[in-house]
C-alpha cells in the first residue's frame, strides 16, 4: 500500500512535506485523467454494445415476420418460433450486461469523481491562499524593527493567526487527499470486479440457454433431413409436370373455362375499347360474378365493374369493325365493344354472359320474401353489393308502397331504382338522371344491388310515387306539361326531372312573399316533424323549407329537434336524408339527441348515434345527453350512450394498432336496438319497463314477432 500523508509533517510544512504533497496531487490528477479515460471509453463500449442490441432485435422482429409468413407450414414456424424465443432471451442477456456494465463501470468511477474531486480542489484553492497568506505575514514580521514594539506585537500576532489557520486548511486538505487515496483503490476494484461478474452471469446464463435448446436442435435437425429429402422429389416431380404442360399446350392458345375453385363464371384476357378514343384498345381481365361484368386493368389495379346487372344487357356480335373477333354489350345507360383473341374464345365469352344473363332472370326473387331474409339493421348503406340473401326481399317490399311499381318520372314497369331521400322508385335511365343531379337533391340507391336499413326502406313504402308526385307535379297541368312516357327519348325524360325536382315548377305555391314563404314553410316543416307527418313534411321541402333553419317561436329548434321530441322515428330519418345537421342546438344549447334522451326516445337516439351525433356536448345547465338519461333514469338510453362512449374511446386509444372497425360487442347491442326501434317501438317505451317479464312475452306472442315487412305493411295500412 503506497503511503500516505504524514499529519505531523503536515503541521512542520516542511520541504519534504511540500514534495510529497506535490507528488500526491500529480498522483490524484492523473489519476483522474485515467478514470476519464476509462468511463468514456465504457461509454462507447456500451453504446456499441445497445446498436449490437438494436441491431439483434431488428434481426428477430424479421424472423418473426417471416415465421408468420411461414405460418401454414408446421415445421418451419414451430422452428422458427422456438429458435427466435431463445435468441430473444439472448438479447435480453445482452441488454441486462450492457445495463450492469454501465453501472459498474460508468456509475460508480462517476460516484468515486464526483464525491472527492469538487471538494480537493476547493480545499486545494484555500489551501494555496492561506499559504501565500502566510509568507506574507511571515515577510511582514520579519521587516518590523526591534523599535516600534507595537508594530512588532501586531505583526507577530497575524503571523500566528494566519500560522493556526493555515494549519487548520493543511490538515483538512491532507485529510482529503489521504481519503480520496484510501477509498479509491476499494471502489476501483470493485467496479472491475462487478463488470467481470457481469460478464459471467451472461456467458453463464447463455450457456444454460443453450443447453435447454439442445434436444429441439437435434429434433429439428432430423426434421431438416427429411425436408431436404422431399424438396429434393418434389423438384423433380414439378420437372416433369412442367415438361408435360409444356408439351400438351405447344399450341399456345389461350383457353377460357368455368373455374371450378372461384365464384366467377369465366374469366380471361378480352381488349376493351376506350368510349372517349374510338380506336384505343385496351388488355384487361374479364370475369363474371354475381351477375356483373368486372375487369381489371392490370394486376396493381383493383376490380372495377363495367356493368353492374347483367340484366339489364344485350350481347351481340359485332361484324362491322375491322377488328376480328369482337362482340358488344349494350345496357340503357352505355354500350362496350370487347375483342377475343379468336373466334372460338370469342363463341365462349357470348355463350357465358347470355347464359348467366338467362340464369339471373330464372333466378329473379320474387316480390313476396319472407322476412327471415330481410337486410340487415345496421348496414352499411353503401352501393357496394352485399350476399343476394340480403338483397332480395328489399324489392318486394319496395314496391309494395302506394304508386312504386311503376318509375316515378315516365311510368316505366318494375323499376328497379329508388332515391331514399325523396322516398320515390325509378327505372335506370331515370335513375342515372337522377344521380347526375347530386346527392344534394337526389340520393340513388339499387333495389337489387345495395343494402338498405329498414327506416330508409319504411320511408319508402310511407310515401312512395303516388304521395310524392302529388306534391311534385301538383300543378303540372296549370304550366301546360305532359308527363314524359317510358319510351320518350332521354332528353325529354332529363328536362322533365329537373324542371320537377331541381327548379321545383309544378310545386304548389302559398301566396305571399318569397322569403314569407320560405318561413312560412319552415315553420310547417317544424310542426310536421313534431307531429310525425311525413306527407307534411315532404311537402314543405318540395316548397323551400331550409331543412336546417331554426324556429325563433321555438327557441331555436330545427325540424330534427322537433322530430326528435316528437318522436317519430322515421321523421328523423327523413330529415337526416335530406341534409339535417345532426349536431345543430337550439338557444338553450339542446340538440336532437338531448332532446330525445330527454323525452326518453330510445329509438331517436340510437340513430342520432349512428348518424354521428355529438354525445359530449353539453346544454346551458352543463349536461350532455348521457347526463339528462341518468338523470330521468332511463336505462336503456344510458345503456346506449355509455356503450357508443366506451366505443370510441376504445377505437380512440387504439389508434393505428386498434382494428379497422368498431367493438363488435357494441355493433351487436346497437343492432338489437334498432331492430327494436323499427320493429317492436312499444316494447322501447317507458311505461313498458314496469311490466312483468312474462306480460311482456305474451305481447310479443300475440303480436307474432314482427320485422321490417310487418311493420312496414302496418305503417302502410
């Protein structure tokens, strides 16, 4: 052990002394420079050390994406999945090793500086002024003459006193240095010895990782030998398979067959030609499915529809052309030229669409369905085409409603087309009129092809073309118009449409002002919501009613409020259709879904919910509509509104790892709801809820279930 400062050399402050200390702090600053050294270096050690880690982990997250992509295959996945659950341990070792070094290494030589260093050099600063202090006093004392007896009294007073605390200073600065000297020999080998100690718990701990994987190795490595025996046969079998196809298609004509392992008809290469360059061509492939004609530009593409109801096509040869081997498609609204690659392709593409063609008109559901069939509550309303079970009871129902089996617009039978917003049915030629005139006025929907929710379907059958046209065409013989026919040409059947929907001229009238009248409507649309009067209610939109206008005489409603207070749900649906704000409140700070959680209408808020109604705004009494249900103590609305709350803040939280829709739990108790609210109101009602279960069920027995047709045939009745 190398000696220490001497105290009582210290006190003498003799030459020796100063040598010796002048040596230790030499000794103490290369010191630090080392232990510098040695951190920063342990630094980068372990910096390399956490990208070796990062790295490592990278390299799993692909084994185990890899394992995923391999999942159909048992021998591969179950290797990789054990062989990457023993590498993950692995670089958990690493991480924990890199963690230990750090603390040993970086920690602790830190602790060591830090505690004794600041403070030597501080004692280090006093201990070099109190010396020069003390030379001068000494200096001092030494010049006073033997005289002045006072001078020299005072003199050698401070010398003494800067002697003592000198002293003092030089005793506290051996004491660290002494310390410092002591301690670090015991920190610096325990930093080492820790740092080795973690180097054997991970060569160890890896060691008996190894060991625990050896008897899978050796499974596998058996597996691994009989996999490479089989890819081995199966090469060659794939040989001489593709020497056999190769010979027996040398032809290299392309062949076009029903498939047997997908729900298209047939499918292969047909050339389309362009509608806008008559002599552009282009390859895409073709398939029949579900009665539609779908292609596909190129395999980046996604399935377009050229022609949604086969139906409702012609096909046919087409001779006069220069290209060989063409045919064309001919629907009311567009006509398709397409081209084979030979004659006999060419004769199996006609063959397949005018089959599938003949076998959807023998397949064509009727108009009666039961109602087991009926499409579901909560769809999604979309245009994209669901299962035909869905599909098929919606005509049937459709044009149960007073004038619908007949097109609205030129009287043209079975039409097939509705617009959900004006509650009319139409034939494709008008419907493709319609649609040209926006969703704003018109909102066209299939009756074959799209799903539809049985609101928009009762609004349907409650108004239907005959009650509509008596609002539309109320004074069409006043202006002198007739009626276009199914056969009139589509330019007429175009100005007809939009004299009658978009400039609203055979409209009756109130005498008055315009903007009298515009108020005046308003405000018998507000009535007519409140009451429930859907006729009403259509007439005052046809007459200019602003669907979202607020009712001063009623603090500011809108018709939806009033619809929602009054509480008829289909009312609300109406409004909805045709442009109502969902969200909008009155001067109270209420909207629709605190008016009808307020009035304790179930059905109201379960589709203000689905509309997208805000269920967190709050009324100038500071309650939102969960508030005002808990509050009249109606369970299922607060059921509802906790349900469609923990809902979105379960997609919320979620975010980008969540799943693409909503809480399937949630989907299912708003789709029991709704069945209700459109089925079986009654049972929705406060009053019902005080009822023993068992007269409850005797009710519904009585009334023999119900369903969209029932209710829909009830309300039509």
């Amino acid at each position: 052990m190398d000696p220490l400062l001497d105290f009582e050399e210290c006190v003498k402050d003799s030459p020796d002394f100063r040598l010796k200390l002048e040596l230790f702090e030499t000794d103490v600053s290369a010191l630090e420079s080392q232990l510098d050294k040695v951190m920063k270096l342990c630094g980068k050690m372990v910096e390399a050390g956490q990208a070796y880690s990062a790295a490592n982990q990278l390299f799993l997250t692909g084994l185990a994406e890899l394992s995923v992509y391999n999942k159909k295959d048992s021998v591969i996945s179950n290797c990789l999945n054990q062989f990457n659950q023993g590498l993950q341990e692995m670089v958990s070792f690493h991480t924990m090793l890199f963690d230990q070094t750090q603390r040993a290494i970086s920690q602790q030589l830190t602790n060591l500086c830090t505690q004794f260093l600041p403070q030597l050099q501080e004692t280090r600063k006093e201990f070099v002024r109190i010396g020069e202090d003390l030379e001068t006093a000494a200096v001092k004392s030494a010049q006073v003459s033997r005289h002045k007896a006072a001078d020299a009294e005072r003199a050698s007073h401070l010398l003494l006193a800067t002697r003592k605390c000198y002293q003092h200073f030089a005793l506290d600065y051996c004491l660290q240095l002494n310390t410092f000297k002591t301690q670090q020999r015991v920190d610096i080998l325990n930093s080492v010895f820790s740092f080795v100690h973690a180097q054997f718990t991970f060569f160890h701990q890896g060691f008996d990782l190894l060991r625990d994987l050896e008897p899978t190795m050796k499974t596998m490595a058996a597996q691994l030998s009989q996999l490479s025996t089989d890819c081995a046969a199966k090469r060659k079998d794939l040989e001489n398979t593709h020497l056999l196809v190769q010979q027996r298609d040398a032809s290299g004509e392309p062949m076009v067959s029903p498939c047997p392992d997908s729900d298209d008809i047939i499918q292969g290469y047909l050339f389309k030609r362009s509608r806008r360059k008559s002599k552009t061509w282009k390859r895409c492939w073709f398939s029949i499915r579900d009665n539609q004609l779908i292609y596909r530009k190129s395999h980046k593409e996604d399935n377009m529809v050229l022609f949604e109801d086969l139906r409702l096509c012609a096909v046919k040869s087409l001779e006069n052309i220069d290209r060989r081997f063409c045919f064309e498609l001919l629907s009311v609204q567009k006509c398709c030229a397409l081209q084979a690659d030979s004659e006999q392709l060419k004769q199996a593409w006609l063959s397949a669409l005018q089959g599938s063609i003949d076998l959807a008109y023998r397949t064509e559901p009727q108009l009666t369905q039961p109602k087991e069939l009926l499409p579901p509550l909560c769809g999604g309303g979309g245009s994209s085409p669901g299962p035909p079970a869905q599909r098929r009871p919606v005509l049937g129902v459709a044009l149960r409603g007073p004038g619908n089996l007949r097109c609205c617009d030129c009287g043209e039978e079975e039409p097939r087309w509705a617009s959900i917003n004006l509650g009319v049915t139409m034939c494709i030629e008008c419907s493709g009129i319609h649609r040209s005139l926006g969703v704003h006025l018109s909102k066209v929907r299939s009756l074959t092809l799209d799903s539809w929710e049985a609101e928009q379907l009762k609004l349907l059958c409650l108004l239907g073309n005959n009650v509509m046209n008596q609002i539309y065409e109320a004074r069409c013989s006043e202006e002198g118009r007739v009626k276009p026919r199914a056969d009139s040409l589509r330019a007429e059947k175009e100005t007809w449409i939009r004299e009658k929907y978009v400039e609203r001229r055979f409209v009756q009238r109130s005498s008055g002002a315009a903007r009298g009248e515009k108020d005046e409507a308003g405000l018998r649309l507000y009535h007519a919501a409140l009451a429930g009067d859907l006729v009403a209610m259509a007439a005052a939109l046809a007459q200019g009613a602003e669907v979202n206008g607020s009712i001063g005489e009623e603090e500011g409603r809108t018709a939806l409020i009033g619809a929602a207070v009054g509480g008829s749900l289909s009312a609300c649906e109406l409004l909805l259709l045709n442009g109502a704000n969902v969200n909008h409140r009155d001067l109270r700070g209420r909207g629709a879904l605190h008016a009808a959680a307020t009035a304790g209408h179930t059905g109201q808020v379960c589709l203000l919910l689905k509309r997208g109604a805000n269920q967190y705004a709050a009324d100038e009494r500071g309650q939102d509509p969960l508030a005002i249900a808990v509050e009249t103590a109606n369970a299922d609305i607060v059921t509802l509104l906790r349900m469609a709350r923990m809902n979105e803040e379960m997609r919320d939280s979620e975010g980008v790892f969540g799943a693409a829709g909503d809480d399937e739990t949630f989907q299912d108790i708003f789709r029991d709801f709704s069945d209700m609210a459109s089925h079986d109101p009654e049972r929705l009602s406060r009053r019902q809820f005080s009822r023993g279960g068992e007269e409850e069920e005797e009710e519904k027995e009585e009334k023999g279930g119900g369903g969209v047709l029932n209710s829909v045939e009830k309300t039509s009745e």
